[in-house]
C-alpha cells in the first residue's frame, strides 16, 4: 500500500473502532472504512494496539535485529553500561546512530503511555 497523498511506500496502519487509520513517514494521516462501511478492511478480533504495529517498515527491520541480538547475548546486554550497549547494537545490527536513537526514543515514548 502507498500513500494516497505522496506515494511513499512506508506506511502503519492502525485498526480503531471506528475506521482503519493509515499513516506514512512523512506524515501524512488518512482513514479508511472496514467492509460493514463500504469500504476494503476485515474488522480485527480486537482493538488493541501492539508496540509493533506503531511501526514502519524500516523499525521493524531495526526491531527484529535488535531483538536477535539481544537474544544472541542477553548476559551482556543486562550487565553492560548504557553507551557499551548502544555501541554493540549498532555494530551488531547494522543500524545507525540516528535510527537506533530514534528506533529506542519510539519504545519509551510508546512504554510510557
């Protein structure tokens, strides 16, 4: 799916009780009817919103090689100092500075709702 206002490819798309909301990385917000509304979208089981689904394309590349590396050496990540960790995830994922910072701003942005 492309967005409908500068065909980025980059899209989240959110299920809500009253309409599917899309949104691109640049930005750009739209809604869509679920089937009993006329429109394309099978109504989800439920409502709730997963860490996961907030996330682009390109962060949820960055979350599962973050993942697989903690995963790889969790008695590291729990014991190492703060910028030691940074520093092996973005060498060990092959993610930026910038995306890993913002990638980990997203997690505590969503953890403290």
């Amino acid at each position: 799916m492309d967005c409908i206002m500068c065909n980025e490819t980059e899209i989240i798309k959110i299920y809500e009780f009253e309409r599917v909301k899309f949104q691109c990385i640049r930005g750009h917000v739209w809604s869509e009817n679920y089937v009993d509304q006329g429109g394309s979208h099978k109504r989800p089981e439920d409502y709730q919103v997963q860490f996961e689904d907030t996330l682009f394309p390109y962060e949820k590349k960055i979350y599962d090689a973050v993942l697989k590396e903690i995963d790889r050496d969790p008695g590291y990540y729990k014991s190492a100092e703060p910028v030691e960790k940074t520093k092996s995830l973005i060498k060990n994922c092959g993610v930026s500075e910038r995306d890993l910072y913002n990638f980990l701003k997203k997690i505590t942005n969503y953890t403290g709702k």
